[in-house]
C-alpha cells in the first residue's frame, strides 16, 4: 500500500477545552513560544532481543522497479523517484517488524488507529539527526510516527515517511508546505494559522476544505468549529510559519526535551485579552502556568 497522500486519510479532533500545553506540548526551541516537554518518554526507541538481521532492508529507498526493492518489498513509483514499501503490521517488536519489512534497517510505521490505521514498511531514522548526516530521512521525507494520528499522542517507532517541504520533491506537482503533501500549491491568500475556521466547508474540485494555508482542524465537539493550522518538519523548520512570536510548534518529547518525532503542528495561538483573538476565538486562560490561548469559549 502506497504512504502518499496519508495525512489526507484521517481528519484529526483535538478535545474542546484543551489548552496545547496540556494536550499537544510546544515544543522546548527558542521560538517565541512554550517550554514545556512531554513528563515520560515511554515512546523512545526500544532494543529487540534475538538474533541480528541477515541483512539491510531497502525499505525507504528509492528505486524504478520492484526488483530494487528485495523480495519482501515493492515500488511505489507513484512516489517522485520511487519508494519501496509494502504492506506491514503493527508490532511492539521491532524484530518482527524488521521480519516483514525486509531486514536491518527497516520498520512499520502506521497512521491512524484501528479500524482505519493504515501501515506501511519504510526505514528507520533518528529524530535528533539533522538533514544530511547519518540517521536523518531524505529530502520529501520525515522521521516521524504520526503521534498526532493516535487519541494517546503517542507515536509509533518513528521511519521516514513522505512529507515534502518543497515543489523540486514532488515531480511535476507542486508541494503544499502547510501540509507537506505533494498535489495543490499553498494558497498563502487563505486565513493564516490561529484563525477560525469551518471544517464542513468544501468547496473546488475535488472537493476539500480550502479555507486555510495549511489545515482547518476540528477543535471540539462542534462539527463547525475549527482552527487554522499547519504541520512541519521541525528538524528544518523549528518556528511555525505564522506568527511565531505568539504560536509555537507543538510535538512529542522525551524527558529533557528531546524530540521523539520530527512532525510539528503550529495551532494555538497565545493572548492576553480577546482583542487578540479573531472572533468568535476568545482567551482562554491557561492552566497550571500555561499561557493563555485564542480557542472555541
């Protein structure tokens, strides 16, 4: 099954109410923003025992034909450049993991939750790598477990999945920056992040909701009620797009602060009156020594 086009698979709820320290923690960079961290770290990487791999996976790589990718894995040349992948099942071992994705170096990862959790075999990375040394995805790509995906927040082992960050990675179709998905061009005349937005508005062709540069968010439990926000790599990317003096990025992070998954989100927007706020987003006090955010009253 081919990772394109996942994060378009699943419309994610963040719970009313909720202030993004509390639910989605800013993440700890000197960005204008939060410092707070993720208390645990139960999601770090995890050792296997039993015998080593026989061999390297090709899983993640690029490739032409399904013959470069090894027997237990296929191209996906809808991917610019090629990916090879398969289909895979989500394992607390990564032994067994590794056993279906091909070999050393490999993992499943998966998007959503079940009934409609969709896996895929890629490679493994390390989040704290920076672009170009050993352990960092390729560019188009993002070490990530998609956390945001899971009602727990917490991510699945993290591999490279596609998440573009600029038009040279997706072929001949332009790379929405917002949403790090290759197919429609950022529109940058749409409501920036932290603004209201109605998540039950489609329009165009195909239909989709059009109204932000990145996505319109349900925020609660009202259908109408949505926020404008955007997701990024924040190995390349630390500061949110939009007003990074009031909106921090929010992600996964171990105990000292360590990121846990590459994937951001940049939503919630800091206030101190409601005059900060575009209406009908009032200033929500925050808790326990948060600060205070534009949400839903």
């Amino acid at each position: 099954m081919t990772r394109a086009g996942l994060t378009s698979v699943l419309v994610v709820v963040i719970a009313a109410g909720c202030s993004s320290n509390a639910a989605l923690p800013p993440t700890p960079v000197d960005a204008g923003g939060g410092s707070d961290v993720v208390a645990g770290g139960s999601d770090a990487p995890r050792a296997d025992a039993g015998a080593a791999d026989a061999a390297p996976s090709r899983a993640g790589l690029t490739c032409a034909t399904d013959g470069e990718c090894g027997g237990a894995l296929t191209c996906d040349t809808k991917v610019p450049g090629g990916f090879c992948t398969a289909e895979c099942t989500d394992n607390a071992s990564q032994l067994r993991e590794r056993e279906q994705c091909g070999g050393a170096g490999s993992t499943c990862i998966t998007y959503g939750e079940d009934p409609d959790a969709i896996s895929g075999c890629t490679r493994t990375c390390t989040p704290a790598a920076r672009p170009g040394t050993p352990g960092a995805c390729r560019d188009g790509q993002a070490c990530t477990g998609w956390w945001f995906t899971r009602q727990s927040l917490e991510p699945d082992f993290v591999g490279c999945d596609l998440f573009c960050t600029a038009d040279s990675q997706c072929g001949a179709v332009p790379c929405n920056v917002r949403r790090g998905e290759c197919g429609e061009a950022t529109d940058m005349t749409a409501r920036a992040d932290g603004e209201p937005c109605d998540p039950t508005v489609e329009t165009g062709t195909p239909p989709k909701n059009r109204q932000c540069r990145g996505i319109c968010f349900q925020i609660g439990d009202l259908e109408t009620q949505g926020q404008c926000g955007s997701r990024i790599d924040l190995s390349r990317s630390p500061r949110c797009p939009d007003d990074p003096a009031r909106i921090a990025p929010n992600g996964i992070f171990d105990d000292e602060g360590g990121r846990l998954d590459n994937l951001g989100e940049c939503l919630f927007k800091t206030c101190s009156t409601n005059a900060d706020c575009t209406a009908p987003l009032v200033c929500i006090p925050g808790m326990g020594g948060d600060p205070s955010e534009c949400g839903y009253p």
